[in-house]
C-alpha cells in the first residue's frame, strides 16, 4: 500500500510539472516553453544545396557548411529554429520556418563571412556586438596590407558616412577599430580542455600571422583583442601574455557545444566549399495552419471513439485507462516543449501512433486480467497476474517500435529526410511515455480503486466480467 501512495504521489507530481509546462505563457504568465512547429504546419521555406559537380568534398567539410549556415541563418533570422542537415555526400538540406521571401535571407546566409582579430583597446565589447573596423572586404585591401598596418593605441571616431581621408577630422561618434590580421592568417584550430577540465579553443598560425600577432601582444598585454565574423563580436578575450610563438588559446565559459562551434567560425569564416541552390520550396501559413486545425480535429474524434469503445467494453479498467492516456498526452508534449521537439504532419501522426500503442498496452493486461477471472481468481491476484503475464507481450511489441524508429531516425538523418526523422523521434518518445504510463499510471491507479471496493467480487460487472 506504501509503494502505490508513493507511486500515486510521483503520478501526480509529474502530472502538475508537465500540465505547468504545457500551459500558454499568456495564461498565468508562468510557463515560458513555446510549441515549435515545422515548416508544414507554420509555414516557411526549405532550401537544397549541392557542392558543384568537380568540387572535392569530404563529410567533414559538409558537416561544418552545415554548421555555419544554421548558426548563420539563426543569427540572419533571430530565432534558433533553422534547421540544416546534411543529405548523401554531397547536398545539404535547410528549414526556416516562417520564412516566406526568402530570396534576400538565402542572399545573406550564402554571402562570404570575413573573420577579422580587431585591437579594441581598453574597450568593453560583448559577444553579438556588432562593430565597424577600418578593414572592408568588399574593397581591393589585401590581407597582407590589413595585417602589416601599425596598431592603433585607441579606437578612431568617425562618421559613417565619411571618407578615410577625413577621419581624422569626424566629429561623429561612431568607432572604428583597427583589424590587426584576418582569418587567412589561421593554420589551424582545435577544441581542448585545460587542467580544470574546462574547454577552451587553441590555434595554430601561419608565419605571417606569428609575426604580426608576436608583436601585437608583447606591445597590448591586458588588452581586449576581439574575434569578429561580418563586423559582429563573437568572443573578446583578454591578452594576458605575449603570445610568440604563433599559437595561442582562448578561454572562457564554454560548454563543447559552444567551443566547438566558435571554432568552428574561426577555421570557417566564410564557407568552407562552394554551395549552389537546387531547389527552394516555399509553404504558406495558411496552409500549414490549416493542416494543424485539421490534425487536431482528426486527433480528438479519433481519441474519443476509441475513449467510447474502453468505457463500454472495459468499464471501470477502461475510465483508469482513458485518465492515464490523458497523462501521458500531457507529459508528452512538455517532453516535446523542454527538447523542443519540432512538430510536423509526420511528426503528429509519430505521436498519435504511439497513442494508439499505449491503447494496446492497456488492453493486453486486461484481456490478461480477465482471463484470470475467468479462471476463479478473485480480483486483486487477477490484476496482479494479469500485469505480469503481459509484460512479455508489452515488452516485445515496444522494442520492436523503438528499433524502428532508431532505423527510421538514422535513415533520415543520412538522406536529410527531416519528415522521416520527425516521425521517428516523437514514435520514440510517445513509446517511452506511454511504457511509463501502462506499467505505473494505470496499474497504481487501477490497484487504489479495487481497494475502494469492500467485496471486489461482487462487482465483477464493473470489470467487463
């Protein structure tokens, strides 16, 4: 009796936790996760890329094109649901929900990122800061003239619209920071950890690079040195000694993820090989809001004709199972909020499939338990059997799914089959959830409602008998 209450007790809990997750931020102003739908169902754009025919590829250099387009089209874009995935050998497939026009932001994601090391001085700049510096790429200003170029002791104030010849002059108050050396002068980058078992990014520079950047930090000890990609800070780290030697480190609060990623844009500014757009296909809001008016209509007629059916050939067991479908409905989709997980069409019917397996997981243990009671047992002992009796059954069915959908998610992810993927990740997760639900929401809740009866087997009618 202890183990059920304690059983009840994490039931409802857990309940409380998702139904809290689950509520609309504008309700109670208290939950915060948003829903975040895919392309078929907001709206958007979804993008194939190919690396031209006589260009050398290897999966590592698509893995990192992939990387940058996503973080540069979340950047472009302001959210972080674009997704780009790498589809065969030699194409890569992108998503941007909400995105209708998207000519000028597929413009902006493909466009050449220039990595610069800027002198900012004693100046505070922060990571996503954007900042203007005096080496333009779009000029005829080589590398090597930017790189050679006396650092400046401070930052310049000018106007934007003024000519290099009057800089000195502007009264404006805009800042333009002096570009020590570009990304060109890189060998190499690589992700590490320190003593402490934090990360930290190293690099390696070319000969050039060793010169100009030896000199700069035996003369700016205590300065910020800042990591800029397209004029916008992505670090500024603190020169704490010379570095002399053409390699150096940069620290800070990273986790891998963000290590990684930072240097990934330090060894890729720009892409690290040619992409060209094969196909763009665009989905209206309005239709993709429709498709979700329609799944979820589709949804509740079917959840109620089957919730008919349990009541009138189950019972009692039947209403036990219907509130713990409900619970699993609503833990579910906080696991999709907190992932997040985005939904698609297929995605919806990966969830609504493992619905109707958490049905049948339900309905193996009471044909079990009513066999039982067929048999003469009376009725604590034939729902005790009847879970364990089952539990094989359960068991096999649900790997079997769970294995599919493992093959279903490799299979997307290495054809960039983004509907096929969704539709194996909310199958997989819909299987766990509801094992959880079947073994301890409906077996708790049916064990304390027999418990209720004085005489259980003067009510065998409540049980489908």
């Amino acid at each position: 009796m202890k183990q059920r209450y304690l059983s009840l007790a994490l039931i409802i809990i857990l309940f409380a936790v998702s139904l809290w997750i689950d509520l609309p931020g504008d309700h109670f102003n208290l939950s915060k996760f948003d829903t975040v739908f895919g392309l078929d169902l907001r709206g958007g754009t979804q993008v194939l890329m190919e690396v031209p025919e006589g260009v050398t590829v290897d999966q590592q250099a698509l893995e990192d094109a992939r990387q940058i387009l996503e973080n540069r089209s979340n950047g472009i874009l302001g959210t972080t649901e674009s997704s780009w995935q790498v589809a065969g050998e030699r194409r890569i497939v992108g998503e941007m929900p909400g995105v209708t026009d998207p000519d000028k932001q597929l413009a902006s994601i493909k466009q050449t990122g220039v990595l610069e090391f800027v002198d900012v001085g004693n100046d505070t700049v922060v990571e996503g800061q954007i900042i203007s510096t005096d080496y333009a790429d779009t000029a005829n200003t080589s590398d090597q003239t930017a790189a050679t170029a006396e650092p400046t002791a401070a930052p310049t104030e000018t106007s934007s619209t003024t000519t290099p010849t009057e800089v000195a002059t502007a009264t404006e108050t805009a800042k333009v920071y002096h570009t020590i050396m570009t990304g060109s002068q890189l060998e190499s980058v690589s992700v590490s950890t320190d003593e402490l078992g934090k990360y930290e990014i190293n690099f390696v520079l070319k000969s050039e690079g060793t010169i100009i950047f030896s000199q700069f930090t035996s003369n700016n000890v205590g300065k910020t040195l800042a990591i800029v990609l397209d004029k916008t800070v992505i670090s500024a780290p603190s020169i704490q000694v010379p570095i002399t030697e053409g390699k150096g480190r940069i620290t800070g609060n990273f986790t891998y993820e963000s290590a990684n990623a930072l240097a990934i844009q330090l060894r890729y500014g720009s892409l690290p090989i040619p992409l060209n757009i094969v196909e763009t296909r665009v989905v209206g809001p309005t239709l993709g809001q429709d498709s979700l008016n329609k799944s979820i209509v589709a949804g509740l007629i079917g959840f109620a004709v089957v919730a008919l059916f349990m009541l009138i050939y189950y019972r009692l067991p039947g209403l036990v199972a219907i509130l713990s479908i409900g619970t699993y409905a609503i833990i579910t989709l906080a696991i999709f909020k907190l992932i997040p997980v985005t939904l698609t069409l297929p995605g919806i019917a990966g969830f609504l499939l493992s619905t109707g397996g958490a049905l049948d997981a339900n309905i193996l243990i009471f044909e079990r338990m009513k066999e039982e009671l067929r048999a003469g047992r009376n009725l604590a002992t034939a729902v005790d059997l009847g879970w364990k009796r089952a539990w094989s059954s359960i068991r096999d069915s649900n790997l079997a799914t769970l294995i599919t959908s493992a093959i279903l998610f490799w299979f997307g992810s290495s054809f960039g089959a983004t509907i096929v993927k969704g539709f194996a990740v909310t199958l997989a997760l819909g299987v766990i959830v509801s094992l959880f639900c079947a073994l301890i929401v409906t077996r708790t809740l049916l064990s304390l409602t027999i418990d209720l009866f004085k005489t259980p087997s003067a009510h065998l009618k409540w049980f489908g008998m």
